[in-house]
C-alpha cells in the first residue's frame, strides 16, 4: 500500500476513534455530588439533590468565576476570562465532561462514581 | 503492464472517487450520531430499564419527600404510601385549620376525640418526652412561636416573656383518655419533632404490607430504607455537614430509619450577631447551645429516630451519651462543634469520612 | 534571507493574521475549550509545501505572538504554543513523504497534533480531568484539519508556482 493510503487509514481511524471516546464521554454515568475545583484543590463538594439555589463566587488571581445551583443543577453563570466557553457550556450535564474555565484554571465536574449516594440525610 | 495506460487512470479514478465518497459517508455518520447524542441523552439508556422499581415525588408535611420502591407491586405501593402521607398531612399539621392537631389546640380545655393515628403519635410523644426527661417537649410550640421560627419572620424575645410562655409548657398538661385529647389551659401542640419520623414508619409499613423488601424513602432528609438495595449492597447515605455545603461522609446501612438535628437546619443571626438555632431548649426557652453541631439517630423506627435527634441534641454530648448507655436501642453520631465525631460501635464501621473531612477527629463510644 | 523573501513571509503573516481576527467572531456552537476551525492555518499549511523549515517556522510563532497580542488574550499563548511546536513538527517531518496531491492528510495530522499539544498544556494546569476532551478535540481536528487542508491543497494547485521547500 502506498504511504499515502496508509497515513490516509490513519486518519480515518484516528476519526473513529474521535466519535467513539466522545460517545463514551458522553454516556458516562454520574452520581449527584460535584466538586469545584481550582488549581487542582477542591474549594467546594456538593450534592446536587439537597443543596440550595445559590450563587457561589469565586476569585482568582483578581477576576471572579460565578457559579450558579439552581434546582439540582450547577454551572458557570459568568466568569472574567476572555473566551466565555465555560458560561456557554451551560448546565453540568455530563457524568465525565467538567465545566471547564481554562484561563482561571477553574473547573465544576462530579465527583467519582464511587461516590454513589442513594441519599442525603440532612 | 498489463493494463492499458487509460484503463490504469480510470481505475485511479474510481478509488478515488470511493475513497472520497466513503470518507464524507463516514463523517456524515459521525456529525449526526454525535448530534443525535448531544441533543437525545435518553438514547443513551440503553438497557437500563428497570423491571419493578416505583418512584413517587410528592409535597407533604412541608416538606419534599421522594420513595423509591423495588418489587412487583412496587407502583401500587408508593401511591398508597403517598396518599398516606398526605392524609396524615390533614391530620397533624399544626397550621391547617381541618387538622386535628389544630382542633386540639383551639379546644379550650375541652376533650376532643382523634385518630387511632394521631392517638398513637401523641403517647408516643409522650412517652420518649417522659424518657428523655422533657428534652422533648410536645409543648413547646408557643416558645417555637416567639421566637419567630413558624412564621420565618425571627425576633430574640425578652426574658419576661419567655418566662411568661414557659410557664405554658409542660408535657405533663398534656391528657390522653380513651382516643380523645385535653389540654390543660395555654398549652398547644405541635408534633413536629417526630411527625415525620412517624409518618415515615408508616408509609414503610404499607409497602412492606405490599411485599416490598428494597425501599428508600427520604422525607425531605429523613430516611428510611427497607431491606437493602436490589442488588444486596447496603444503602449509602451522605450525611451532610453541618458547618458547609456538601456532605461529610458516607453511612452505610440496611433496614433502618436515619434522622439528623441539628442547628444549622434553620437559624437566624440576631442583631447582636449571636446565632439562634430553632431547636429550643425546653428548660431555658432559649435555643439549644451546648457544643453540638448535629445528632443523627439510627435506629429501626423512623418516629425514635426522630424524637431522639432533636433530644439528644438538647441535651447535648454528655447527656446523649448517658442516655444512649442507658437505652443503647438505637444508634447515633454525634458532631461538635469543635469538628469531632463521636460514634457509637454499632455503626462505627458503617460510617466513611470523605477525602476532604479526613482530618476530623473521630471517637467511638463502646458500651461500658 | 533576501528582501523578497522577508516580505512574502510577512505577507503570509498578516494574512494569517487578518483570517485569525476575522474567525474570533464567528460564533462557537461547540461549547468545548478548543475547538476552533483553525482557518488561519491554511497559511501554515501552504507554507509548510511552499518554504523551508525555518521560514514557516517564523511565520507561524510570529503570527501566534500576534495573535495572542490582538485578541487580548495573552495567556492563549502557552497553549498555542505547544500546539504549533507539535504541529510544525508532524507537518515537517510528513512532507517528504506526503506528495501535494494529498496535502489535506498532513493538515489532519498537523491539526490532530496541534490539539493533542494544547491539551496537554491543559492537563499540566488543570489536571488529568480535563483530558476528557481528547475525544471531541480529535474529532474536530479531522475535520478541521481535512477542511483547511483541502482549501491549503486547492490553493497551491491553483497557484502557478513551484514548489520550492527543498531548495535553499
């Protein structure tokens, strides 16, 4: 086979396996607890199904990351970075993909499915 | 060369346009099962359809109850369990005009006659306030009311006045006699410190009446469970912290009734920045303070679970202690508001501190 | 380096330049950090089958510097950095293999690359949590990449020039 139509294999396996590690992070199951993460430090851990509406802010480095809970669900509600993909991502929905703010090194994920709670006794 | 110089280019050609044709098939694939997926999340649950499992989510008691049932009869068990709740509802809320509780209260001194239910729920009342010494007291709501926690709009109160409203508790006022109720003058109930508990028991027991074996019923953070889960695992209940958001550690824990007391529940700040908890302290009328951030009961009944964490918190650590080696019919956490735990050996092996709360301190208390 | 050459590098640049700001305004569906269609990289890849090693390498980290300049967003830098190294390297190394008839391969791997190299910048900074995007960004790199090699391959097929990157 020519260079050509082996690189060319390669870039159609290299696609499919784009589409196939995509749907698996998408299909990754998850748990109800999150954590906020800044810097590799969890700031925050909360369970989605008990905690209240609220608004957390969060400083870094002198620009503010917002972030909403509003029934049972979290996101980035407004941050001071120049792209604003993580406000745009809107509600944490996926068990694997976290709520990303590269510039403040900011993150909202869930936490590890090990952590599986059935309920919150509060 | 075997082939003709023309045939060679054609052939050229058609892999090409195949290879071309294919590669925009492949994407087109690609494009939309993503697009699919991204905007159809259901596709995604795939044979995870759950023969015999009933969810029931209703508003009672003022409060948010979910039950989740495993069994055949798993659907007719939750609605009966919900219609339950909300009968009981009509029956003990303090507020609601039609209840009984209500009607008992603007009884004047005169007898007035209940439900076996509400008959059963205030002698138990009566008997743990009569264990616990009054650390329970069923009578406490005109104090509750003072202090602005029925109506949300809170106040600190006078010492006059609180002097006053105590002289209007007492569980002892309170009469029982052949399914009717008497209050003697200025008491009022409320059995808000183990209605819930108790209206929990009591939805369990329609569905285990139903033949139901794996339950879980969270009354607005009483839980409840019945067996263990389907698969045979234990229940995991995150306890939530009580000085932040999030939860501290993980209970495990099969067929038991779990409640928390604590402070943090509800409080107010008063304008002299002091912090006032809605769990009073019957002897005082003032809110409970003695170094506890929270108590929570394990036990088999929901109602003891319940009566005791509010008492237990009342009385805080030593007493609970003294309490717990006396009657040991149930099981308990205790967190101060130093950050230390105190467990007692029946559940210590039951209980996990998260990552993040490892540093507490932690001490089990054994039988003596 | 002659005169000529200094300023047909520099032109590329300011084109490359122009498409950059002019893409930072087209609106991004995909709400995933870096996914982008990258179509200042035609550029690059013209310029990877046009110019020497060094001279596309100029081209390309002056027009990055640039860009992190213009869009306010000099963080950007590190990313796009480690993004173009990887890039230019794949795209360099696979030009004497891959023939102009097939210039969109390289583009893909270059822009496969390019992703793969801003990424791990990401997970040095954020930790490994964020390598869940690898997929998405793999993806969008093919088809990004397929997209502006194409217009890169038309491009040079249209322009009567030779081809001249292996003479000095």
């Amino acid at each position: 086979m020519s260079k050509q139509k082996i690189l060319m294999i390669i870039c159609v396996v290299v696609f499919l396996l784009g589409i196939a590690g995509s749907i698996l992070v998408l299909l990754t199951p998850h748990g109800t607890q999150v954590n906020i993460v800044q810097d590799g430090i969890v700031l925050y851990t909360i369970d989605l199904t008990t905690a209240q509406d609220q608004t957390l802010e969060i400083e870094y480095k002198g620009r503010t990351n917002i972030v909403q809970i509003e029934n049972g669900r979290i996101r980035m509600l407004e941050a001071e970075c120049p792209d604003q993909t993580c406000v745009h991502m809107g509600w944490l929905d996926s068990g694997a993909m976290p709520i990303v703010c590269l510039p403040n090194h900011l993150s909202i994920e869930y936490a590890g499915s090990g952590d599986n709670i059935d309920a919150v006794i509060r | 060369m075997l082939q003709s110089k023309e045939e060679k280019c054609m052939k050229r050609k058609f892999n090409r346009i195949f290879l071309v044709l294919s590669g925009i098939f492949i994407m087109i694939l690609a494009v939309s099962s993503l697009v699919m997926v991204l905007f159809f999340p259901e596709l995604l649950s795939f044979g995870t359809s759950d023969n015999g499992e009933a969810t029931k989510e209703l508003f009672a008691m003022d409060t948010y109850i979910t039950m989740t049932a495993h069994g055949w009869d798993a659907e007719t068990a939750v609605a009966e369990a919900a219609d339950k709740l909300t009968e009981l509802e009509q029956l003990w809320s303090v507020t609601e005009p039609e209840s009984e509780i209500y009607a008992v209260n603007q009884s004047n001194g005169q007898a007035v006659s209940v439900s076996s239910e509400t008959e059963d729920l205030l002698s138990f009342a009566l008997q743990m306030a009569e264990k616990t010494k009054g650390a329970l007291e069923p009578t406490i709501y005109p104090v509750l009311k003072a202090w602005g926690f029925t109506t949300e709009e809170n106040r600190v109160p006078s010492d006059f006045e609180i002097t006053e409203l105590l002289k209007n508790v007492g569980y002892e006022r309170v009469h029982m006699e052949d399914g009717s109720v008497w209050l003697e003058n200025g008491i009022m109930l409320d059995l808000g410190a183990v209605g819930k508990g108790y209206a929990g028991d009591l939805a369990a027991q329609i569905l285990r009446d139903n033949g139901i074996t794996s339950a879980l019923l969270d009354l607005g953070g009483n839980i409840q469970t019945i067996g263990t889960k389907p698969d045979g695992s234990f229940w995991k209940l995150g306890l939530q912290a009580p000085f932040s958001e999030g939860t501290l550690g993980i209970l495990e824990i099969s067929n038991k009734a779990v409640v928390t007391s604590g402070a943090y529940e509800r409080y107010f700040i008063g304008e002299d920045g002091k912090r006032y908890g809605h769990i009073i302290d019957p002897v005082t009328g003032y809110p409970a303070e003695n170094g506890l951030a929270s108590v929570t009961v394990i036990a088999d009944e929901g109602r003891l679970c319940d009566a005791l964490s509010t008492s237990l918190f009342v009385m805080g650590a030593d007493r609970a202690m003294e309490y717990w080696q006396l009657h040991q019919n149930f099981d308990m956490i205790l967190i101060t508001e130093d950050g230390e735990i105190y467990l007692t050996d029946g559940i210590a092996d039951m209980f996990t501190l998260d990552s993040y709360h490892s540093n507490m301190k932690v001490n089990v208390i054994e039988d003596e | 380096m002659n005169v000529r050459k200094m300023t047909q590098l520099a032109m590329l640049t300011g084109v490359a330049l122009i498409i950059f700001v002019i893409e930072l305004q087209i609106p991004n569906p995909f709400p995933i950090p870096g996914i982008k269609l990258g179509l200042a990289n035609i550029i690059t890849v013209y310029a990877v089958y046009r110019f020497q090693a060094g001279e596309v390498m100029m081209i390309v980290f002056c027009r990055i510097f640039l860009a992190a300049v213009f869009s306010g967003n000099m963080m950007a830098l590190a990313y796009s950095f480690a993004g173009s190294v990887l890039c230019l390297a794949g795209m360099l190394l696979l030009r004497k293999i891959i023939d102009k008839k097939h210039i969109w391969i390289a583009s893909v791997f270059g822009a496969i690359l390019h992703n793969i190299g801003q990424i791990s910048i990401a997970a040095l900074v954020m930790g490994t949590g964020i390598l869940v995007y690898l997929p998405f960004l793999l993806l969008s790199g093919c088809l990004a990449g397929a997209f502006t090699g194409g217009c890169a391959q038309l491009i040079i097929r249209r322009l009567k020039e030779t081809m001249r990157y292996d003479e000095s």
